[in-house]
C-alpha cells in the first residue's frame, strides 16, 4: 500500500477526501450515463419494430447485450419486437432446403437468435419464452445438415439459445424439451456438428440427463437409450482421431449419469467403449482431475464386480434386435 500514489490511498489524508459537491458530480454522471445507456438501448429495440432500420439494431443489440442490464424485459415486453426477431426467424426457412443460406443471412438471423437467448437467460422472461414454445421456431436450424459456415454458424447460435434454457437447473424446463424433438435434433449435431457445436449439444443432452426426468426419459425404451448410447460410443472412437478434452468431459459426464439408472447400468457393461476403459485418454485427462474422477467412478459403477441389480432378461439386452 506504502507504494501506492497519495491519490489511489485507500485512506487518504484528514481532509482529502472528495468533496461532497463532488461526490455528488460523480453520481450524477454515472447516472447520467446508465440513462443514456438505457435511452440507447430502448432507441435500438424500438427500431427493430422498423423493417428499414431493423438490421442495424439487431447488430448493435447483439454487440451490446451485455452491457445492457434487463435487456431481457425490455425485449419482451416491448410492443411487436418479439414478433420482429421471429420474422428474422422465419425469413429464411426457404433457404434451408435447399441449402442457400448466405453468410449475410446467417449472421443477420444470428443477430436476432442472440436476443432471443438473451431473453431464454433472464429469470423474468426464461418461463415466458418457454410458454410460448418459441424454441420450436429454432428446430428447423438444427434440423439443417449442409456443413457450410453459415449453417454452422446457424446451428451453433441455435443451440446457445436452448443451452441458456438448460443452464439453470429446472425440471420444467426439461420436461418442455423433453415434449419436442430435441434429444434426436441435438444426437444428430453430436454426430456431424463441428467440434464447439458437438459440445453444445453434447452439454444440452447431460444437463437433460443430469434431471430426473430427463434420465427416466432416456431410459424408459431401449431405443432411446441405445440411440443415446450408439451416439456417444461414435464421438469416443471420433475422439481418437480428433481429440477434445472439453468434449471428452461432457461425454464422460453423460456416461456416468446414464450409469445411476440400473438398467442403463447393466447394458452399459457391454456397450461402453473399450477407449473409456483402457489408456486412449490418459493423455487428454491428464490436468483434468474432475473428469478423472467422473470416469473412474463410471468404471466403477459397471464393474463387472458389481452385483446386478436386476434379474437377467430385465434389462435392455432381452429388447435388442439383431
């Protein structure tokens, strides 16, 4: 502290101390300029209503969210703005198919996807976004499988939106998701996205998982749980060639939640990936203690000197078809 000028002191000198008059000049400005910020931002969204001015605002919105407190509300809650971002939205599903998305389009729509996230983040509209099922105007995005930049960019964007759902651990949220496609729409990402959108995907999937309703969900039929399942044992072998720790980790953490139900347990036995077993990833886990962890406790609980929780022919495997 000793070396610190006078002026930075944490206790300056009897009498140096700003002025009240001071004080109160600083307040003002910095209210003055939360103001200002707050007009700025009322100003954008207000031209997003305005089909001539809309693309400049969803540009500079989309760059400034984060210094905009309660964007959220303010998003939601103004007069036909909701309704403008959707048209962004819907004005370029006949691009989709077949595949003619521009990079202007796709970062345009972006733009608008990036305030709807926005929205699905912030505690006071999340439920309302979710009760007006605007995910499911995302769903042909991740229903896209042209593996260009645009629609890359696209899918990515799209599935930040349903990971800012997930992301606050809430049953209700899951069981929504749970009533759409989103489990077979995210394996397919999983299984041809680039590596971040993988990862994504991958993360929206576990934290479904890692809800109650979610793993009984996955685990009620064979199908889904080896559609799952076949899914994960294919990014594993990909990780051999490509490695990723971050999405090693998510798959991982999939795994071992799929092994808390006993009869995923018990099919996991035979259709765990030899690489999960063995050294492949030693390498990739080495200054990662957390997913260490994870995968010895995985190991652990499909051991095969666990003691089976249920009688033969009560698990998956009697469901299987050759």
């Amino acid at each position: 502290m000793a070396n610190l000028p006078q002026s930075l002191s944490m206790n300056p000198p009897f009498g140096g101390g700003p002025s009240a008059s001071s004080q109160s000049a600083v307040g003002g400005a910095g209210a003055n300029k939360d103001r200002n910020k707050m007009a700025s931002a009322e100003n954008l969204v207000l031209e997003l209503s305005n089909p001539e001015l809309r693309e400049n605002a969803l540009l500079e919105l989309s760059k400034k969210r984060e210094l905009f407190q309660d964007l959220a509300p303010l998003l939601w809650n103004s007069f036909g703005t909701i309704a403008a971002l959707l048209q962004e939205i819907v004005s370029i599903y006949p691009v989709l198919s077949p595949p003619n998305l521009t990079p202007a389009q796709s970062n345009r729509v972006c733009n608008a996807l990036a305030l709807l996230q926005c929205v699905a983040s912030h505690p006071d509209t999340r439920m309302l976004f979710l009760n007006a099922h605007i995910p499911l105007y995302l769903y042909p995005f991740l229903n896209t499988t042209s593996k260009t930049r645009p629609f890359e960019y696209l899918r990515l964007t799209s599935l930040g939106v349903i990971g800012a759902l997930v992301k606050v651990d809430d049953t209700e949220v899951i069981s929504f998701l749970l009533s759409t496609e989103i489990i077979p729409l995210c394996l397919r990402t999983m299984e041809m996205g680039s590596e971040l959108s993988k990862t994504v995907a991958t993360f929206i999937v576990q934290k479904i998982l890692l809800d109650d309703v979610g793993l009984d969900y996955i685990c009620t039929t064979a199908e889904r749980f080896f559609a799952v399942g076949r899914v994960l044992g294919n990014m594993v072998a990909a990780l051999t060639e490509q490695p990723s720790s971050r999405l090693l980790k998510h798959i991982i953490r999939c795994y071992l939640r799929l092994s808390d139900n006993p009869r995923a347990c018990d099919a996991l036995r035979s259709c765990l990936p030899d690489m999960l077993r063995d050294a492949t990833f030693s390498s990739c886990l080495r200054e990662d203690p957390t997913t260490r962890r994870w995968l010895q406790q995985l190991l652990h609980n499909v051991g095969v000197n666990r003691v089976p929780t249920l009688q033969a022919g009560a698990g998956f495997d009697h469901m299987l078809v050759s």
